[in-house]
C-alpha cells in the first residue's frame, strides 16, 4: 500500500494504491487548481501502471480545501482516463433532518447533482446511507477489490446532526459550492516558527477545533497485510479517539499504525498529544505548503517529536514550513527523522 500526498496547495489530495495487479483511490481533490496542477497528471500515471479505475473516491467533508478539484475529477473521466466505481461523500441527503423542514438543498450539492447525473454509485457500499459509526455495535468496514480493508472511524451521528443544522451556513463558509472552489486563494502566508525551540513548543496546551464542516470529516483506517494507516480529513481528535477506542475493544487490540495524516494539515486544534500517545503511529504526513493558514503549527509537530519516539515527520512541500524541521532533525540526538517531498509531493 502507498498513500501518496499530492501537492494540494493548503489542501488534501491522497491518491492511495495498493495490490497486484494495482489499485487506486482517492481521498480528496484539494482545490480547484490542484485537478489540472497535480492529480491530472498523478491519475494518468496511474493509467500507465496498468490501473483503469479508481475502485473508491472519497470527499470527507465539504471544505473546498478538500473538494474544490472533485468536479473535475468527476466530470473528466475522458480526460485522465479512469472510471470511478464508487463515491463516499456525505452530501444534504444524507444528514438528519427535522420532519417538514426547509432548507438550501441546491447549495452545497453540486457533488450530489453530478454523482446523480452520471450514476455513479455514492455510498453503496453503505447501503446508500451516510458514512458514519453507529451509537453502538461494530464500525463499518469494507474490503475493497484488491484486499485493501476500510474501517470507518468518524464522524459520529452527532457531528451530522450539527451540519444538517446549519448546513447553508457551513456550505457557504467552507465554500465548497462549485464557483467559490474555484475562486482565489488568499496570498496572506503567515512566518513559519524559527528556530524551533521542541520543549517550549511542547508544553503549549492543547484546546480542541470546534468547526461544523471539520466535525463532520469522515475518518478511514485503511489496512493492507501489515500496513496501517489513518487518514483523517479535519477530524476533531476526540473523534478519531473514540472510534479508534471501539476499533481496539472490538478487536481485543490496536492495529500497529505505520502512518497518521495529521488532521486539518497539522493545526494544532485538530491533532492533541493523547491522540499520538494512544495511535503511536511511526510517521506523520503534513499536506500543506503553509499558505493562508500557516500550517502545520509548530506545536503539533513537537507534540508528536515528544509523544512519539524516533518519529518521522514527512511533508509534501519542500519549503521554508518543512526545512527548519528537516535541519533540526539532522542535528546529533535529535530524536526524530524528517522526509519532504518534491514535485510531485510525497509518497510513503
């Protein structure tokens, strides 16, 4: 299994392949730019491997961060040459709703509008209903062609009931509607922390995001043989807490995580130290390249130095964000690693 972090600006785009013969999914789209900038051209190397669809497309949460270049990934199968089999996406259907209840269905629905247009299947392998764990009983899973395993951690029925609420209010703030994904990016890029100081850093506290559209990120185990991953969306971390909590009680154990991607791109309201201590993953993936919001945040990236023992930290961007940690890690007894990507991000 390889989960690759495209470039994605300050987003999400994780194209994972795994099996033999190869298989494909995806996990976001990033912004509106990223189709054309970076997942084009990652989808049609998939072509040259030998992979004619993508067997899984998720959109965890309607950011335009996340979903601005999902459109296109949608509309363009012609163009990078591989069908999509399935959609995960929680769209206006899918939330709970109050009996005789208005609300704006037309916004945020433009994913909704083009999955019925063109009949692709949007959460069968769920029966149709919302991805999300249950109050009680086993955590969704499903093993997709290939034997890559899916294990649904969040989000929870609550989190939906809160976006349902205000679901035009959260569409327009996350601008996911098709126009704004497309619209410009503010050139606000706040300094990166340096030097890097890991023991003040680390003893920050922690205070936890309360954001509707991050609560509501679909949150995915994903297993092949021994390797393990989680990828998070935005997800609050007391979320991925309790489902990996039930994941362990189910399974009378924790799986042995190789790999974490730090939710909302290494915000430090979105990733705690008791999450790290409890998943004990050996690596970390930051995918941002630090503009308009600055992230990571310095002290999620001492959190985990601190929390997790000889830890690699890997970025997507080689950059002013990542280099200072690439430098601190090369120094003697510096107690952890760091890879950055290139071009074409990082791949792990």
């Amino acid at each position: 299994m390889i989960v690759r972090s495209l470039p994605a600006r300050f987003g999400d785009c994780l194209l994972v392949t795994w099996g033999s013969p190869k298989r494909a999914m995806l996990i976001d789209a990033g912004l509106g730019k990223t189709y054309t900038e970076s997942l084009r051209p990652a989808l049609a190397q998939c072509g040259n491997l030998g992979i004619r669809r993508l067997e899984l497309v998720v959109v965890t949460h309607i950011d335009r961060d996340h979903i601005g270049g999902i459109e296109q990934t949608l509309t363009l199968q012609h163009d990078h040459g591989l069908t999509i089999a399935e959609v995960w996406f929680n769209g206006e259907p899918h939330l709970p709703r109050a009996p005789a209840r208005l609300r704006g269905v037309e916004q945020g629905e433009t994913v909704g509008r083009l999955l019925r247009a063109q009949s692709i299947p949007w959460n069968t392998s769920l029966a149709g209903k919302a991805v999300r764990i249950p109050a009680r009983g086993p955590l969704p899973s499903v093993t997709l062609p290939g034997g890559l395993r899916l294990t649904v951690l969040a989000p929870d029925l609550a989190q939906l009931k809160r976006l349902a609420d205000l679901w035009p209010e959260a569409v327009r703030s996350a601008e996911a509607v098709e126009p704004l994904a497309r619209g410009p990016v503010s050139p606000r890029r706040p300094p990166p922390v340096a030097p890097i100081d890991i023991d003040r850093l680390a003893a920050e506290p922690f205070s936890e995001d309360d954001s509707v559209a991050n609560g509501s990120s679909i949150v995915l185990l994903l297993e092949q043989g021994r390797k393990a991953a989680v990828l998070t969306g935005d997800a609050y971390p007391s979320l991925v807490l309790a489902g990996w909590k039930r994941l362990v009680a189910s399974r009378g154990g924790a799986p042995k995580l190789d790999l974490l991607k730090l939710s909302h791109h290494g915000s430090s309201t979105n990733t705690s130290p008791e999450l790290l201590r409890t998943l004990k993953p050996r690596r970390v993936l930051v995918s941002s390249d630090g503009s308009a919001y600055g992230h990571p945040h310095a002290q999620t990236l001492a959190w985990a130095i601190r929390e997790l023992k000889g830890v690699e930290l890997l970025f997507n961007y080689d950059n002013e964000y990542s280099r200072p940690w690439a430098e601190t890690a090369a120094r003697p007894r510096a107690g952890f690693k760091v890879r950055v990507g290139g071009r074409d991000g990082i791949a792990v």
